[in-house]
C-alpha cells in the first residue's frame, strides 16, 4: 500500500454518472478516495450511505469524495439509486486502480489468508497522498476522515507521534550499534598488539 508523501496514481474511469474521471479533475481539491469491495453489501452500503451523508460537510472542508469498486457502471448505478448516495462511483473492472494504490492484495478474513479488495482511502491534494486509511473499519470512518479535512485527525496525530518514536528508537539502537562494534574493534586491536608483543618477547628470549 502506498504511503503518505507519494505521488497519485493517475487514473481515468467510467463513473456512474456516465462521464469519466481522472485526477487532474481534482486539481485544486481535496480528493477523498475510497476503495470498498463490492456494491450492496452491508459494510459497503453503510459507508457509502455515511459519505453521502457528509458530503456537503467534506466539500465545506475542501474534500470531494469518490467510492471506487470492480463493479461496473451499471451496478454502481443501480446501487446508487437504491440507497440515494450521492458521491461519485468509478468503475475499476480490471483492478488496476487498486493495485496501483495498493488497495488489493493479501488480507486476513475469519482468520484466514484470503486475496481481495483491501477496504482503505487515500486523501490527496496537490497530486500527493497526505493521508492513508489503511484496514478501514466502516462505522465512524468517514467522521474520522472529516476529522481529517477540519485538522483535527487524533488517530493522524497519534500514528506519526509513532512513527517518530520509532525512528528515534531505531537511531539510538543505530548509535549504539556503532559504538558497540567500534568497542569491539578496539579491543580486538589491543589483542592483536598485545600479541605481537608477547611474540616479539619471545623470540629475543629464544
């Protein structure tokens, strides 16, 4: 999956408004994609259900947000009107938006190993990923990412506070690692002087 600081995939698909869309559309905005697996499903429905109903809330903050599935444009029509969603629903029927974000592969379901659509949203703004959802719980997802939208991303704060102290930790064992081997140097260079004495010694006795 791709990480925050990395340029967008670029893509152009079919949407279920019968247009195509592609990232140079969100030139300017904050795109808000969101990669689900199947249309009419319970998860599915619920997310799409909560974005539409935040979306005026996300557009206030700057976001637009767009679902993207395998399905087709006809199903995303169908699943649209069923349920009144009113965010934009892209076609991926070969799969190549999610792999190229990293939204398909290997993932655990009942515990176990299975290959799909990994359920994750990616906020992009100026042709860069600022922000990844990776793993999406569905319930409160979209309040999370609104959070986001408003500078108020607690979880967003919290995994870089993290990722910091992990770098720190992973520098000081760096530190350590260097001095414990030039240490080990030093010590492995007196031997040998050491032993070149003791060898020199011996043979002006001998």
């Amino acid at each position: 999956m791709i990480d925050t600081g990395t340029k967008a995939p670029d893509f152009t698909l079919d949407s279920d408004d019968g247009k195509k869309r592609s990232l140079r559309d969100f030139a300017g905005k904050t795109l808000v994609l969101y990669f689900y697996p199947k249309d009419d499903t319970p998860g599915c429905t619920r997310e799409a259900q909560a974005f539409s109903a935040l979306r005026a809330a996300i557009a206030k903050a700057g976001g637009e947000v767009v679902g993207v599935s395998k399905d087709s444009v006809a199903s995303h029509c169908k699943f649209r009107d069923k349920y009144g969603l009113s965010i934009p629903l892209l076609s991926d029927p070969d799969l190549s938006l999610h792999k190229a974000f990293g939204a398909y592969g290997e993932k655990t379901m009942y515990g176990k190993k299975v290959t799909g659509v990994i359920r994750s949203t990616f906020v992009v703004r100026d042709g860069k990923v600022v922000r990844v959802f990776p793993n999406v719980k569905v319930d409160g997802h979209a309040d999370q990412v609104l959070a986001f939208l408003k500078g108020g991303d607690v979880a967003g704060a919290a995994a870089r506070v993290k990722t910091a102290a992990k770098k720190v930790v992973a520098k000081a064992a760096e530190v350590v690692a260097k001095a414990t081997a030039k240490k080990t140097a030093a010590k492995k260079a007196t031997k040998k002087t050491a032993a070149k004495k003791t060898s020199k010694a011996g043979a002006r006795r001998a």
